[in-house]
C-alpha cells in the first residue's frame, strides 16, 4: 500500500505526457478576470502581479510613455524571457484607439491563458518554446482614461507613422511619444509578424493600406499572397469572422476598404520587415463588458493559430560562414517575392513565412560570399528547415584563414574556426600518424635488408 500513491501519480504523470504527444488538451482558465474593462491603474497592477505569478516564462517592461506620462507595458512571454534567442518573435498591440479596449482585455487573457496551460496543453506549450510572444496591451493608455480615439494631444496614431504615399509623416522628430516608443521597440526586436487588435468591423486586413493616387482599389504588396494566407487563418480559426458577407472568406485589403495613409500596419512592413495584420475584432467600438468574455472565447483560437503560423509554417534556418564557421547576416530572397529579409548578424538566424503547400527557391547572399539556392516545398500544416553555409570568395584559404586569426588573438574566433575545422584536423592527424608509420615501415625493411645482405670483402 506504500507504493500506491507512487503508482497513481506515475499513471498520472504518462497520461498527461500521452495527452501532450497526442496533441490533446488539458487546458484550463484562471477564471481570475471580471467581466469590467480594467483601469489604467488596474492594468498595470494586474501585469506586474502576472510578472510575479509567471515569472519563470514571462517579463514585464516599459517602452515609453504617452503624452501624459502613462507607461507603455510591454508582457514579454517565453521559455527564456529576455534574452536573446534564435526563434521568431510575435506582437500584438492592443488599445492603439483609446476608444476600443477590447484589445487590452484580449491581451492578458491570452497571456494568463498560456501561463495556465504551458507543459499541459500542446498549443501552449509549443508557443512558450518556439515563439517570443511580446504583448503590449495599451499603446494609447491617455485616449483610453478619456474614452477617446486619439491621444492626449488629439491625434490618431493610426495615421502617424511615417508612409511611403505621405511625406509629410517622414520627420520622426514630429511623431507623438507613442508612435516613436512602438517604432523604436520594433527596430529593437526582429518582429517576424504581428496584429493589432481595433473594433468596429469583424475582419482581418492586410497591407497595403494605401494607393499612391489615394483611390479606393486593391493595392497589392510583393507579400500580398502571404498576407492573405495569414489574415485566412486568423478568418478561419474564428467563429464568425470567415461567415461575413461584407469581406469574402473575411479578409480585405486595406486600400480596397478604404485608403489609410500614416499606419502601423504599412511602417512595420516597410522598415522592420514584419507582416502585420490589422484586425477588426468587434462591429462596434467599446462593445458592453458583458460581452468581453464571448469576445475572447471568438478570437482565442484565432490568436493562438497566428502565433503558431510564425514556426508552423515557411522557411527557417540559419546562415554560416564556410571559413570561419560565424553566423553571417545575409539576405534572404525568395523566388516571386520582390522583399527580401535578412538573417540577424547574432545567431545568423532567419525565417521566411510563405504560404504553404508550394514549392520555391530561395536564395542566401552576402556581400564576399558566394551565393547558394535550394527549391524546397513548403507543405501544408508544416515548416521547412533549410540552413546554409555560404564559401568566401578571393581563394583564401583555410590555413591563412587561421593563421590570420591566431595572430589577431581573437579568442573567440579562433576557437569557431577550430571548433568547425575539427573533423578536418582530425582526419588530418589521422593521415600524418598513418604517413609516419608507413615511413617507419620502410626504414625499418631497409635496415633489416641491410642486415641479412652479405658483407662486401
């Protein structure tokens, strides 16, 4: 009887690990929130009580502030919370219109939700360990306490951002506190993707947002084929969003619905390289607070699947160096996409998410390095793993490669370079002992030739 309870928790133990390889699910809620918009105050109390609570896959910091002095939090959740690592990272933005917070109550619950469920739901947990989930749940916390669209100094900050059809926006010395916090955090982290949540429509959108003439037509980006494939599977996963009969499969191009000039949407893309969608999560603005939770329970799945589509599904690998065996920060190009993204110059770390169930060839290229391409197939409901390793050009070669290093006394360097060259050295040393012996074989049937000849009279 002694051994029973070892027995049970045993059982217990291999069915919940059956469960997660099985890819079922023991997800649970907190059931912590109130049906209530929370407060300013109550928002930020409730993130640093969750940074506590959930210390071990989550960090709590401070972008910036807004006009009024508000501080822009930011949840970061991982399985290593701060630091850098070679996985995509993913945000959703919250409360950019003061006037629609469901955003801000989608964020915490998603990220309560995950602290809940990471290491017994399969989603959870594959999230947790593949992504680093940033969430800002109030980009304009002013606009919110005055039930306002715009910020403290009455601007949407929906048309701030710099635009490639609105010079006037291109002085960011002119931009709100707001608009240059989020665009200083975005060229600080490698955003792979991201969405901000607004209300006021049930839809996903997708850039661009613009038209060079400023006509209402579809303005097709070089990714539009990729930005249709995740605004789908935002649709898809939600209860209502695919059923619309406004926007076919509900998704829309954001200068078919109506031109915007000055967005978020089109900047993250431009300049950080990031497919942001913009989605429209609610028909009308500030909905009743006994309607947050049905709101949540519509979008949940929706926010998981987009979270996991970053690892789930196109291209991601890492690039190296043939001679030094570093990561190099090279340009990834696919065949039919006229964007590029580069690899990061830390991990040489890149990942390129297309639509799946199609073959491409993609190229890695740097600057003193000899190009290399590889045609892969992206299937469906999978990624694909490819890294490359680009050859130097100019003919150095790889003893002067290490010989320059050793003499420079880069420690670091040097010991990339042998760490990479072992197997060579290794099968070298092999090649010299075998050519010493087969010396010494030979002396040695010299000499006892030698021995057994006649002496000369």
């Amino acid at each position: 009887m002694v051994f029973f309870p070892i027995i049970l928790a045993l059982a217990m133990a291999l069915g919940a690990g059956a469960i997660r390889e099985h890819g079922g699910s023991t997800a649970v809620s907190s059931g912590k929130f109130a049906n209530k918009y929370l407060s300013n105050t109550e928002l930020e109390d409730w993130l640093k009580d969750f940074s506590v609570r959930c210390g071990r896959i989550s960090r709590l910091n401070s972008i910036g502030t807004s006009v009024q002095g508000r501080d822009l939090w930011v949840l970061e959740l991982s399985d290593m919370p701060g630091q850098a690592e070679a996985e995509p990272a993913f945000k959703f933005v919250g409360n950019m219109h003061g006037d629609e917070p469901v955003g801000r109550e989608l964020t915490i619950r998603l990220a309560d939700w995950l602290c809940m469920n990471y290491k017994r739901d399969a989603m959870a947990t594959s999230i947790i360990d593949n992504v680093h989930l940033h969430l800002l749940p109030s980009m304009n916390p002013d606009g919110f306490a005055n039930r306002s669209r715009n910020n403290a100094n009455n601007v949407d900050l929906n048309r701030d951002f710099p635009d490639q059809f609105f010079p006037q926006n291109n002085n960011e010395a002119r931009r709100q506190p707001e608009t240059l916090a989020v665009m200083k955090w975005i060229r600080q982290n490698n955003f792979v993707a991201s969405a901000s949540l607004h209300e006021g429509a049930l839809v996903a959108n997708y850039p661009w947002d613009g038209n060079v003439d400023k006509s209402s037509k579809y303005a097709e980006s070089p990714d539009d084929s990729t930005f249709r494939f995740l605004a789908s599977v935002y649709s898809k996963a939600h209860r209502n969003m695919s059923k619309s009969h406004e926007f076919p499969g509900g998704i829309t191009n954001g200068a078919a619905w109506y031109p915007l000039y000055g967005g978020m949407q089109d900047w993250n893309y431009i300049h950080a390289r990031c497919l942001e969608l913009t989605l429209e999560i609610y028909d009308t603005k500030w909905p009743p607070e006994s309607q947050i939770v049905q709101i949540w329970e519509e979008n949940r799945q929706s926010m998981l699947e987009l979270v996991s589509s970053t690892f789930k599904s196109g291209v991601h690998g890492k690039v190296f160096s043939s001679a030094s065996g570093l990561p190099l920060a090279a340009t990834i190009q696919v065949d039919g996409f006229n964007q590029t993204i580069k690899a990061t110059s830390q991990f040489g770390n890149y990942h390129r998410l297309l639509p799946p169930g199609k073959a491409y060839k993609v190229t890695a290229s740097m600057d003193g390095h000899t190009s290399r391409s590889v045609h892969v197939l992206s299937p469906n409901g999978e990624s694909t793993a490819l890294d490359f390793i680009l050859d130097p050009t100019g003919g150095v070669g790889q003893q002067h490669k290490l010989m320059r290093l050793m003499t420079t006394h880069d420690d670091s360097d040097t010991m990339a370079l042998l760490l990479y060259h072992s197997k060579f050295t290794f099968l070298s040393f092999l090649g010299v002992l075998v050519i010493l012996f087969s010396c010494f074989g030979c002396k040695r049937r010299l000499w006892l030739r030698s021995e057994k000849s006649p002496a000369k009279v």
